[in-house]
C-alpha cells in the first residue's frame, strides 16, 4: 500500500467546519498568511485553495458578498478579469504548467462548492497530470506543500498588487 502526504487534509476533517463565508475577509491582514490571501486588490481578491487540484490552485473572489455574476458592478467584474489574467501569467511562470483550467460554477446544480460566494477558479495543468493515482484511484498528489506554494508566490502577487492595485488599507473589505 502507498501512503500520500497530505498533512493540510486532516485540518479540514477534523476541524471545525466555519459558520460564516469563508470568503468573506477581514480588513486586516493578519490572516493573510493563514487563509492563504496572496492578492488584496480594490474590489477582488486572489486566494489559494486549501484542497488544491493540483499545485498552484487559486481563486479569485469578490469582496462583496454575491452569488450571481450579473449582479458584479462592472468594476468588479473587469477588475476580476485583469486579476484572472494576472493569475495565468504568475502560474506560467512560477509553476510551467503547459495549459490552464479557469472555471466558474454558478449554483449548487453547477458544482459550486461555496455557492453563496462567487469565484474563480485557475488550476494549472500539465501533460499527463491526470496519472495512474487520479484515474484508477481517484486520488491526486499534490508534491508542494500548501505554506511552500504561498511563500513562493506572494512576492510577485505582492509586486503586482503594489503597482497595479493599489488600496487604502482603511477601504471597506465587505459591502
């Protein structure tokens, strides 16, 4: 029998499950770092999966507390494509993947895990990432840890952020 590592998994299990939004951020960033908050941008926000597809799984979220993409302001939602074209470029790089998943499922019936909460999700992909474990076990593995993925990333999430996205820290984090 082979034995996965996948220490972030247990936290998930045992733990308690929250009552409140998962991604409904404080203002501080003192748990930027614990949630796995890369990007604060004006209206947006990039944050990490805490159960990855795969190595580099990221989503992109309002700030404001919506389930339907029609109801985004168009702020919002052009913000939302520059952060997801923004993801996709730092994946290339940092990751090498040769393709990108970008997905959006809007209500339980279409896959929403967090249906109350829109966002994006971006996973890169690469050739042969669905290997023998994913298709005949239906188990993935993940080979970096989650606290690793997030070091190396939030440097250049926190360069684009400073020169692109630049927020008041006293702007609202919920509308």
């Amino acid at each position: 029998m082979e034995v996965l590592w996948a220490p972030w998994r247990l936290e998930y299990i045992l733990g308690p499950k929250p009552d409140e939004c998962v991604f409904c951020l404080p203002q501080t960033r003192d748990e930027d770092r614990e949630r796995l908050v890369l990007l604060r941008a004006r209206h947006n926000f990039v944050i990490m999966n805490k159960f990855p597809y795969n190595n580099g799984h990221l989503m992109v979220t309002p700030y404001r507390h919506v389930m339907n993409l029609a109801d985004l302001t168009s702020e919002e939602s052009h913000e939302m494509m520059d952060l997801l074209q923004d993801c996709v470029r730092l994946l290339k790089e940092l990751f090498t993947p040769e393709g990108v998943n970008v997905g959006l499922n809007i209500g339980e019936a279409a896959g929403a895990g967090i249906r109350e909460h829109l966002h994006f999700h971006l996973v890169p992909r690469w050739n042969g990432d669905s290997s023998f474990m994913a298709v005949f076990s239906e188990t993935r593995i993940i080979p970096e840890h989650l606290l690793a993925s997030y070091d190396r990333m939030l440097p250049h999430f926190a360069s684009i952020e400073d020169n692109r996205y630049r927020r008041k820290p006293c702007d609202s984090s919920k509308s």
